[in-house]
C-alpha cells in the first residue's frame, strides 16, 4: 500500500509540473502568435513599399505613384494570422469582450 501510495504522489506530481509546463508554453505560443499579427499589420499597412503592392495583394500600382487607400487591407489579407485556429478564437472573444481563451 505505501508503493502504491508513493506512485501515485509521484504521478500527481509529473502530472502538476507538466500543467505547469503546458501553461507556460501556451503563454509562449501566444506571444508568438501575436508578434505574427504585429508584424503581419506592419507589413500590410506600413512601410514605403507597401504603397506600391504586397506580396498579399500583389503589385499592380507598381510603376505607378497611387497614393489613395484603396490599397488598404481587411483581415481577409491576413495569411499567417488566420491560418491559426487558435488565434482566430481569441481575437474573435477579444472582439465580444470575453476573455480570449480558447
């Protein structure tokens, strides 16, 4: 019984140190997950040459000097953020005001 007793503390100890681990994993997928979105915003909205087109959209205004926002991006043009499942829930429940767990 006092083996039984001792593999079991064992188990439940792997088991709270791997929550543990799990937990500060997520944290860390997160963050990546939103330093993609940060970049991936930057990139669409930002820097000199996105006037001219992005590899998103393409660059039709290339050779031209188009400065109105029909150029502008949706969440549609969101390739890497959107090909989370994940992240797409979370910033769906961010939206609503819910607490983006998913």
């Amino acid at each position: 019984m006092d083996e039984a007793h001792q593999h079991y503390q064992k188990l439940k100890q792997e088991l709270q140190e791997a929550l543990v681990d799990r937990e500060t994993l997520e944290k860390q997928w997160d963050q990546i997950q939103q330093e993609i979105f940060d970049k991936e915003s930057a990139y669409l909205t930002g820097n000199s040459s996105s006037q001219y087109g992005t590899i998103v959209k393409g660059f039709d205004a290339f050779g031209k000097h188009i400065h109105d926002s029909a150029h502008a991006f949706s969440d549609k043009d969101r390739i890497f953020s959107l090909s989370s499942a994940r992240f797409v829930k979370q910033q769906e429940g961010d939206d609503k005001g819910g607490d983006g767990q998913a």
